[in-house]
C-alpha cells in the first residue's frame, strides 16, 4: 500500500546524484527509493518504524547471493520440523492447512533476520502469504484466497471462509518457497549495498556506519489521514512475531494538519541532520480533498516545517495518472485522496539541481 511509482525514485536518483552516493528514505515503506538507487549502484538506505517496511526493505538493498540462498534453504529444508500449532490464535489456523502451518511456525522461530539469506526467506514469504486465486481457483499463496495488498478484518475473513467454503491449500513451505527464488533475479556482480533499519522518522536515531551522509533523500511520508498499516497487516505481522496495534502505535498517523505539520517539522529537521551539505531532499506529498477544496499540503509544509539548514528549491506538481496508483482498488473516492500529488525539494546549503527529465510514470 501507499508506494510510488519506482520512475520517481528512478529519474531523481539518476539526475541528482552519481554512482557511489547515498540514497536515502526515512519512511521507507517497502523500499521502493533504496532499491532504486542500488540499482544504480548507489548505496541504497531506508529506515521505517514499521518492522515490516525494514524487512522488505533490508531484503531488496542487501541481497544474498544466489549460492547464499541456496546453500540455506537447503539447510533449512534438510533440518525442517511441523510444530505444534496448539497455541496458535483461532484467526491464523483457519488460514493455512496444519501441515503448511506447522512449517510455518517452525520457520518463524528458526529464521534469524540478522542474517542475509534468512531475511531475504522471510520477505519472500511475507510477499506471497497470502495472495489471490489462479484462474481454476487455486490458492496462490499460502493462505486461502485473499487480496495480495492487504488483508481483511479477521472477523471479515471467517465469514467469507464460511460462506465460500474454502478450504486452504496443502502447501509445503520449502518448496514454496524453492520454486519463488528460483523464479527472482538476485545480483551476480558486486555493487553498493544499503542498509534499513527501524527508526521512527521524527526523532533522533542512529546512522548506518561505514555510511556518509545523504547526497539525496527520496521519500513519501505518511498521507494525512489514518492508514492502519498494522491493521491491514495482521496476518504477515503475526509471522514476524509482531502486535498489528503495537505497530500502529508506532506510526504516525493522523487526519489533523496541526498535528501532520508539527510531525513533520520534526522529521524534515532530523532528516537534515543526515544529509551531505549539498544534499537534496524530494518529498512526495498529496493534496488532500477537504470539503469542497484542495489541500495543498506541500506548499504548507514549504511555508512551516523547513529547518534553518533546508531552503524550498521547487515545488513541482504531477498528476499521477489514477491507474497507477494503488488506492485505485479502493475505488474512485479513495483515489481521489491524493489525485495531486506535489514533489517538495529542499536543498541544503550548497545544494544545485541543474534540471530533471520528465518522470515517464509507466516506467517499470
Ligand atoms: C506513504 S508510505 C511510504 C511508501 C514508500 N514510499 C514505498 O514506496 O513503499 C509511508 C511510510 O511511513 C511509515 N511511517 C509512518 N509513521 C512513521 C514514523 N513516525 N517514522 C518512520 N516511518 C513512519 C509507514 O510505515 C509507511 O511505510
């Protein structure tokens, strides 16, 4: 939910910063601006208070190598045990068959997500648990049939489970998971490697060392407005061993402009700390549709929150067409939201942006 489109981060790394520098994304999201830039082979960093977010992030922008991957899902596999699913919450075994559980479960507490490979597992499964039928109805993920983005209430999900009568596919997780990495294009020549780490954008953390500061910082706060991303998902929260609400908590999330603009006072001035002295910083920020009018919440930002060490360099509108947005499948009024969205740039002191190309939005 909620990512740009990868042209933005594509386009902005390529005409403001050079092989070698560094990318960065304090609300990193699943690492759509990280992974661009190690693309690049610009060193790709993304921080995010959400687990999940640093998960698929530190998966996309520090990779192990395909002998890596092999070598321990073989390990995994050879070793592999069903465990007890006895204490497993109601919610989560009427979603996947025991044995697919038991693998589950016992995945859960072996995978050690310091570790390249294990991570890299882990993203792959949190990308495909649950993930919508095949054409003769077949479950393709690891769940019974749901939606891929997010996932329903629970209390939603028993009652389609009942009245669909769905059965959940008898799936063995190892081969599942052999047949998916097979299938992905891991790098097979050195480049920069990023990092991601869990941080809330608005306060004081940690730098990733070996790390300079930020030539470019690429990013999408939070909208203004409530997005539950905890909420929404429960069921990959639960494989990482997290709260759905511990993990709201942790979020910024809020319909109220004093309160969105006093937040990101906060995180523009933290975020400066981290920036080289001639460091450019391009925030993606939508209008918002109040009543009858258009907020332009970018200009709001311009005129309140830019510390002393960031000037406002442009303010630059886009349209981006509503197919490509993923609130589309909430329909025209969800869509609506953010129909405007703005790139804010700011720049540090001896920051210069000569000119960009136009961001071709179809570009995948
Ligand atoms: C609009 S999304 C960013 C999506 C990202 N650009 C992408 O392409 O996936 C906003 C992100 O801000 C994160 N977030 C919310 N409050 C935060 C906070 N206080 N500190 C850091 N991250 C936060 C959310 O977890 C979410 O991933």
């Amino acid at each position: 939910m909620a990512m740009f489109p990868p042209a933005l981060p594509h386009v902005l790394v390529e005409c403001l910063t050079s092989p070698g520098d560094v990318v960065y994304d304090p609300f990193a999201g699943r690492g759509t601006s990280p992974f661009e830039a190690c693309l690049r082979n610009r060193a790709g960093l993304g921080s995010d208070a959400n687990p999940l977010a640093v998960v698929l992030t530190g998966a996309k922008v520090d990779p192990p190598t395909r002998t890596e991957l092999q070598r321990r899902l073989n390990e995994l596999s050879a070793e592999a045990q069903v465990a007890s699913i006895a204490k497993e919450p109601a919610e989560i075994k009427m979603l996947f068959s025991r044995r697919t559980l038991g693998q589950l479960v016992w995945l859960k507490s072996e995978l050690n997500l310091r570790r390249r490979a294990d991570r890299f597992l882990m993203a792959v499964l949190l990308g495909s648990l649950h993930r919508n039928a095949s054409v003769s109805g077949r479950p393709l993920g690891l769940t019974v049939a749901m939606p891929n983005t997010f996932a329903m209430s629970p209390g939603y999900v028993e009652r389609y489970i009942e009245h669909h009568r769905l059965q959940p596919p008898a799936v063995d997780v190892f081969d599942f998971l052999k047949s998916k990495i097979d299938s992905v294009t891991l790098p097979d020549q050195p480049f920069k490697r990023g990092r991601a780490w869990r941080a809330d954008a608005s306060r004081s953390g940690r730098w990733p060392k070996h790390y300079d500061p930020a030539k470019l910082v690429v990013s999408s706060p939070p909208y203004l407005e409530v997005i539950k991303y905890g909420k929404y998902n429960w069921i990959r929260l639960w494989l990482l061993g997290m709260s759905p609400r511990g993990v709201d908590d942790a979020l910024f999330a809020s319909g109220s402009v004093p309160l969105y603009l006093e937040f990101m006072k906060r995180a523009l001035s933290r975020t400066s700390e981290d920036m080289r002295e001639d460091g450019i910083a391009c925030f993606v920020i939508g209008d918002v549709l109040r009543g009858e009018y258009d907020l332009n919440l970018a200009e709001r930002v311009a005129d309140q929150c830019v510390p002393d060490d960031l000037r406002v360099m442009a303010i630059v509108a886009d349209q981006i067409p509503l197919q490509h947005k993923v609130t589309r499948i909430w329909g025209d009024g969800r869509g609506d939201a953010t129909r405007t969205d703005r790139l804010l740039i700011l720049g540090a002191r001896h920051a210069r942006v000569r000119s960009l190309k136009p961001v071709r939005w179809e570009l995948r």
